[in-house]
C-alpha cells in the first residue's frame, strides 16, 4: 500500500507522528508538504493527496490540519474520494468497513498524538466490508456522476 500525506501549518507535528507510525508499519508514503512553519492554506496540500489517490497515484491518502474540517471538505471536493473525519477509534474501523473512506483527515489541535496514531493504524490496516455497503457507495458515484 502507498499512502498519499499531506498537512497544514496546523497539522505539521502530527503529519511527522503518522508518518513514524508508517515507518514502523512498514507502509510507503509520499509527503506532499507543508514543510514550513509559515501559515498556509489546507487546500494547496489536501486537494493534491485527493487527487493522488483519485488518480490511483496512491492507495490511500491522510490529511491533517487544525481541526481536519477543512482538509476533509477540500478531499471530498476532489472526485471519487471519500474523506472521513475522524477523531476516535470506533469511527475509523467503521468508516474502512462501510465507507471504505480512501482518504482519513484529523485534527492535530483536537486530539492528541497517541490516539491519532492509533486512528491511524486502525484506518490503515481495516478492510472495507462491501456487500449490502456497496450500493450505498454506488449511489455517491451515480450522483457525482
Ligand atoms: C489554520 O489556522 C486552520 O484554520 C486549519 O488548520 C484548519 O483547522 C482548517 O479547517
């Protein structure tokens, strides 16, 4: 699997933490940036790992800034991603099971680097279920066209 990252200013620190957990997991990533501690803005670095993953460039993609709303409103502008929000452990295994969300966004100033990295892992290593699940993500595609 390759895995697509990328952050915010706000969402710097806990990108290197993921990106730790990647390493001890075993899993490729691409850091699309941000490298600075300058003030940026969220979509010049959510809409590239979207758009990595939409054109199957990687596998998943993760996006962090302050809160994750913005990254995830960013992602899921970009089509055939399904970015989910996600700040505790029950919604990541149930987002891969039934979403099958391609892309997970996160907070760094909502929850602290232990739980994330623990999101994360659980994110990264759940299958997506299908079956009754699948005609619900047909649906999403149908009107996104
Ligand atoms: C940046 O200050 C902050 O607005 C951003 O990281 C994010 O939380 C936006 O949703």
């Amino acid at each position: 699997m390759k895995v697509a990252i990328g952050s915010d200013h706000g969402g710097r620190n806990l990108k290197e933490e993921v990106k730790s957990l990647m390493d001890e997991l075993q899993i490729s990533y691409e850091d699309v940036g941000c490298e600075c501690s300058d003030s940026v803005d969220y979509p010049d670095y959510g809409i590239p790992v979207a758009e990595k993953v939409a054109n199957k460039e990687a596998d998943r993609g993760i996006v962090i800034c302050g809160t994750g709303i913005g990254m995830s409103i960013a992602a899921n502008k970009v089509k055939g991603i399904r970015c989910a929000l996600v700040h505790d452990l029950f919604s990541a295994k149930a987002t891969r099971e039934h979403n099958d969300s391609n892309v997970l966004a996160m907070g760094e100033r909502v929850i602290g680097p232990g739980l994330a990295r623990e999101i994360a892992k659980v994110w990264l290593t759940t299958e997506y279920e299908g079956g009754r699940h699948a005609l619900r993500l047909q649906k999403i595609s149908d009107y996104e066209g």
